[in-house]
C-alpha cells in the first residue's frame, strides 16, 4: 500500500447556512445541497464519491467554489451531472464500489483503536525528542480536536490545502502540521516522519510546546494521520 507523507509549518464560510451533522445538507439561503465535513468545513471546488445510502456503491458529485452542488447541468469542466447530482455519461449515473460502513460494534473497536494509535503516536514523537535532547510536549486537547477534523478533511483530499480552501495555520494556536497516509501503525508513521527531513525538522523545533494527534480510518481502510503543533 503506498505511503504518503506531509509537512508544513510557520511562525469563507457559507453564507448564510449554519452548521449540520457531517453529510449532505440542504442550504437555508438557496435551493442547493452542499456536503459538510463537520466544525463548519465543506466541500469547495471538487469532485468527490460519495456513497450517500451506505450501499457500497458511491456517486461523484461536484461543488462550486461557494461549496454548492451541480445538479442538473453541465459543470465547468464539462462533464454532465443529473437532477440529484450525480455524474452521467450517456445519461447513466456513473458508481464506484466501495467498502460499506462499519457496523455500530465495528465503529466502537474503531473508535477505541483511534484513540490508542493518537496516544502512541505522541509518545512516540516525545520519545524521539528526547534523543534530540528536546523537552517533551504537553498535548492540548484543542489540538488533537483539530487534528481529527483534518484527518477527517485529509480522506476527502489530502493536501494542506483544506477541502474548503485555506491552510490549518489560519487556526488560532496552530503552527505546524504533518501529515501521513497508509503507514499502519504509530510506529510505522513517526518513523516515516523522522526519515523525512522536513518533517524531522517540524518534530524537533524546541520553540513547540504543545502537540495534538488525530487518526482517522475511512471505508476503504485507508488510514490517515495528522499531528499538530502550537507554541
């Protein structure tokens, strides 16, 4: 499975629409859908599947710079999307398999799992500053909230860039990021990290003071990994 690293570091909203549980949402200022990620980030500017009834089976949709829906139009790009959205050839709606959802008993392993794999990974990275004979980081829970939203945002597009535009280091207390894709396990990861020299460099900045991890799994089984630092 291939792997994927990340690493950055430093010194719109829609309008009018408040925030939903993640999924589809129908837009209160237009009739539009939009997609929200949850903690008022969105789709923006993309195409993405989306298994909107947990068939297995997943639908592209595309959305506007302002994170609303094509439905029944032409998108910029000049592909053809249907009344509910979907991407058409021929007027077939275009599918991908995916893996279906984990069951509720699936979800808490899951749940219980992220959590281990989160604490491992931090004491992982203070493990290896202090072979740098760096003080170790205290874990802010604001980070590590952060830090699941942007694993979250990373299955969607893993880039530094966010789904719905921007960098994490416009959050308050943010100023650093690393991120991996499909390394398994904590160990697996900082290791891929410390074998990097960027995020090496990230990982031992003795101005850091906190630190926050986030873990997510999506439905395939791709994993995602974020770690975020602050002052």
């Amino acid at each position: 499975m291939a792997k994927f690293l990340m690493a950055i570091s430093v010194a719109f909203l829609l309008s009018a629409i408040p925030t939903f549980s993640v999924g589809f949402t129908k837009g209160t200022s237009r009739d539009a859908w939009w997609y929200d990620l949850g903690n008022e980030n969105y789709l923006r500017s993309t195409w993405q599947w989306i298994d909107t009834d947990n068939d297995g089976v997943a639908e592209c949709y595309y959305f506007d710079a302002n994170g609303w829906m094509y439905t029944n139009t032409t998108t910029p790009d000049g592909y053809t999307v249907d009344e509910n959205g979907a991407w058409t050839v021929d007027s077939v709606v275009q599918t991908r398999d995916v893996q279906k959802e984990y069951t509720e008993e699936d979800d808490t392993t899951s749940v219980q799992d992220s959590s281990s794999y989160k604490q491992e990974t931090l004491d992982r990275i203070n493990q290896f500053r202090a072979g740098q004979n760096l003080h170790a980081l205290e874990e802010s829970e604001r980070l590590s909230s952060i830090a699941d939203i942007r694993a979250k945002e990373c299955a969607a597009s893993f880039s530094h860039t966010r789904p719905q535009g921007g960098s994490i280091l416009d959050e308050a207390d943010v100023y650093g990021e690393i991120l991996a894709h499909n390394n398994e396990t904590p160990d697996r990861t900082v290791n891929a990290w410390i074998s990097s020299a960027g995020h090496n460099h990230i990982m031992s900045k003795g101005e850091f003071q906190h630190f926050g991890a986030g873990y997510y799994m999506d439905e395939k089984g791709n994993d995602y990994w974020v770690v975020l630092f602050g002052y």
